[in-house]
C-alpha cells in the first residue's frame, strides 16, 4: 500500500535531503583539477559550446559530437558562465542534482513506508560514497540519476493515488531521456514489471494517457528529431553506434566479458554505501524474508518489496546483458539498496536500544567522512591525468605564447579546457585526420600566420627527447622547458 504523507513530513524529507547532499556534494569539489579523458571531455565541449552560441550542436575540438544530447553540456556552460572557468564551477552542477537525487530518495521512501525511513533514505543517500563519488566528477550520470529517481517518486505517488503526478513521471523520463537517451527508460521498465506482476494491466493503461505520452515525446525526443532533420545521417549514427553499438557490440571496449557485471556494478551496488553497507547483512537476514517460500510470495505481501525488486532486478539485468558496461551506468539502480538500507536502519533506530543508535550515528558520520575524502583519492592513484595541474606547468610559458602545440597528443581536452591560447595538436599519420594534423604541415602553416611567433610544445615526458630532437632539426629553440609526472613542455619562437 503506497501512502498519502502529510505535506510537513514531505516538507522534512525534501528539506533535510537537499541539506544533506549540498553539504557532502560541496565539500571538496575542486580539490583536483579536471582529469581526461572523460572530464575533460565534457568540459571542452561546454566551453566551446558557451564560445561558439551553438547551444544545439555539440562541437569537440570543433568537430561534431553527437554522443550525448546537450543538457548537461548546458549545465557545465551556464555553471562556468557563473563561476569562471575552472574544476569547481564544472562540477558544481552534479552538487545540485546529488541534492535532488537525495531528496528523491527520501520522497519515495515516505511513499513506502513512512517519514522516519524518508529521512534515513535521504541521509544515507547524501552519505553514500557511490553517488558523492560520482558527483565529483564531470558526467551525464548524477543528472540521468535525478531524474529517473524523480519519474519513480512520481511513479510512487500515482500509485498511491495522485493520478497527476504520471505527468510528473513521463516529464522526468522525457528529461532523462533529454539527457542520455535510452537509458532514462528504467523506471518505465520498473513500472511495468510492478503492474504486471500485480495483474494491474488497466492501472498499466491508466499510466500512460495521451497527453503524458505526449509531455514525453515533446520533452524527451524535440532535439533528435530537430538534430535528425538538419542532419540526415544522424539516425543510422544513433541507432549503428550509440544504441547497437553499446548493447549488442564492443565498439567501445567497455568491459564486455562475461563476468563484467560482477567486477564493474558489483562492488559499486554493495559496496558503494559505504559503512552504511554493513546493515544490507541485517536486512538479508530480516525474518520477513526467511517466512518466504518462494520468490512469488512477494507479490501478494508487500508493495514495497515488489516495488524496490522492479526497480532494481529489470535494470540490472538489462545493464549486465549490455556489452558496454561502465561503472556509473548502475547509479540510478543505487537509490533501491539505499531504500533497502534506510528501512532496516530504521526500524532498529525505532526499537530504542541507545548502544545500537549510538552505533547508527557514528556509521552515518563515518560513512559522511568516508564519502567527502574520496573525492581525493584520485589524487594519489592517477595524478599524472589531472589536467589541472599539467595546465598549472604550462601558463607561465603560455602568457608569453600565441600558441600551444600538443606533439603526438591527440587527447589532453582537459588542457583545452583550461587554456587562454589556441591549442593545435599535431602527429605522424599517412594523412592527415582534422583536427590532428602533421608535424611539418602544421608548423609550416603556423610560419605564415602572421598572428603566432611564440609557441609552448608539449609531450609526454617518454616523447620529450624526440620532440628536442625535433624542434633542433627545424631551427627552433628552446628557451625555457619544465616537466612534471608524465608531461614535458618547452617554449620556442619560430
């Protein structure tokens, strides 16, 4: 039975779950520079987004790039319009959609249960490493994940009676839909599962009128259609390489063993809890769960149960059988462990034992410390991809520059983002793959231009002899060079 809460128990939920996840989310979010390749990445195509005014047309390095609709491009662009250019502004987004997403959390489970497990769900949702973790760093995962937990408290509260709020659920699913494609659709999935096994098919119908159906597709699909239109061959690349592509093949080289599943989502869905994790031993072992003979019991005892299994199985399940599988796909399953975890909390928090609250407190403070200091792990695992602070070598000789030069680089967008000159990059190919051009030519078209005469050329530091090697034979100089961890850099004048 879902239930009807009161507005000041919603009012608490909502309110301490924003708190909570501003709070965890805010914490640290700058403490690195941006790390390629994938922050770097996004970030890029923000700025050259927010530079160029084609807010439709997602450009890297000034190419197309269609991997991903523009909304979080969006965010990053607006957040760095704010903040200027830098790693905080970039993140401060995923801070906003943590805060929501934790509130969601909450929200539902008032639907289920109560105001005492809403509250717990929202705080050991904003305590939770996984979804922290995610949201320091640059992706379309924490704002996918908001959404779809918003569709499933809307969801929530149909089911419990507010026959309005299926036009809240299909709005979030066209929104998720808007942000990462097909795979917003979970909940849809989740609802109907639910309704099937309750034998609710006319509940099923009643989910999807006309005009929520409609909602979605403005919502969801209007930049597609519009992209498709003004790009006829945009379709085959949808349908070929992000949809066929990702699920059926291994174009992306994204984990696609058979035990991927196990290695990649199952230490982020029972691990990423943090210390919270350890009551998931409880709740595997809750006497509710022992009376069951068998798997079909669920159905006709418990709403909650069957709705958290809807949620979490179908999803799982259709991530594990896709061939590209990566460690934040799972995210949005997460809220369902984080659902499982709030209810056995508390419930042993309402048997009023002080020892076993004392022990509840200092899980959640410990797992809340444990959350905010892994946004600084990166730091000292994979250093050498903080672009930040390759950028942090680089100025000084970039403010006496026109130019940079990557040499034999073709990635480094972190080092696009951050820089003040135009950056070319430049490699040996049997021809030449814009924006990469050869060497010799690039260096040949950088003499005729009469606006660059300085130039800081950077390698890595196994290359930094071949690039010397390099600049001798052509006449350039080095007047200054610098290295750090993996990356060399030497300012000339042509």
């Amino acid at each position: 039975m879902f239930r009807t809460p009161r507005s000041t128990d919603c009012t608490a939920v909502l309110a301490l779950g924003l708190v909570a996840g501003f709070f965890t989310g805010i914490l640290f979010q700058g403490s690195r520079g941006i790390y390629d390749t994938t922050e770097g990445r996004y970030c890029l195509v923000a700025r050259e987004m927010g530079e160029s005014g084609k807010w439709l047309e997602p450009t890297l390095l000034g190419l197309p790039h269609w991997s991903k609709p523009p909304l979080t491009y969006w965010t990053i662009a607006a957040s760095l319009r704010l903040f200027g250019r830098n790693a905080w502004a970039a993140r401060f987004p995923n801070v906003i959609f943590l805060a929501v997403s934790a509130a969601a959390a909450g929200a539902i489970a008032l639907r289920l249960w109560g105001r005492a497990e809403g509250i717990w769900s929202a705080l050991v949702y904003a305590g939770s490493v996984y979804p922290v973790a995610v949201a320091n760093t640059v992706n379309t995962d924490t704002l996918l994940t908001m959404w779809e937990l918003l569709a499933l408290w809307g969801l929530a509260a149909f089911l419990g009676g507010c026959r309005k709020c299926r036009y809240g659920f299909w709005a979030a699913l066209g929104m998720g839909f808007f942000t990462k494609g097909p795979p917003a659709l979970v909940p849809l999935l989740a609802a109907g599962t639910f309704l099937i096994a309750r034998k609710r098919l006319g509940t099923l119908r009643d989910l999807a009128p006309a005009g929520a159906v409609a909602l979605f597709v403005v919502v969801g699909l209007w930049w597609y259609a519009w992209a498709i239109g003004r790009h006829p061959g945009l379709l085959e690349y949808f349908v070929k390489h992000e949809i066929l592509g990702r699920v059926a093949g291994n174009e992306f080289h994204r984990n696609p063993e058979w035990y991927g599943p196990l290695v990649v989502y199952g230490p982020c869905l029972l691990l990423g809890a943090g210390f919270w994790g350890g009551w998931l031993v409880p709740a595997a072992g809750w006497r509710g769960w022992r009376r069951l003979r068998r798997w079909g019991d669920i159905v006709p005892r418990s709403d909650a149960a069957l709705f958290l299994l809807s949620w979490f199985l179908p999803g799982l399940l259709l991530f594990s059988l896709s061939s590209s599988r990566m460690h934040n796909y799972v995210l949005p399953l997460f809220g369902a462990v984080v659902l499982v975890i709030a209810r056995t909390v508390s419930l042993r928090w309402s048997a009023g034992d002080r020892r076993l609250r004392r022990r509840i407190l200092l899980t959640g403070l410990a797992s809340a410390l444990l959350a905010v200091a892994a946004k600084t792990a990166p730091l000292l695992t994979e250093p050498h991809r903080d672009m930040g602070r390759l950028y942090a070598m680089v100025s000084p000789m970039e403010r006496r520059a026109d130019a940079i030069v990557l040499y034999r680089e073709r990635l480094c967008y972190g080092l696009g983002f951050y820089a003040r000159k135009p950056v070319f990059r430049c490699h040996y190919l049997p021809e030449d793959h814009a924006p990469v051009r050869d060497c010799d030519c690039l260096l040949d078209e950088l003499r005729v231009s009469p606006h660059v005469r300085r130039l800081v050329f950077v390698s890595t530091l196994d290359q930094c002899g071949e690039l010397q090697g390099f600049l001798a034979v052509r006449g350039i100089r080095i007047r200054h060079d610098d290295r750090t961890l993996r990356w060399y850099a030497a300012a000339g004048e042509l």
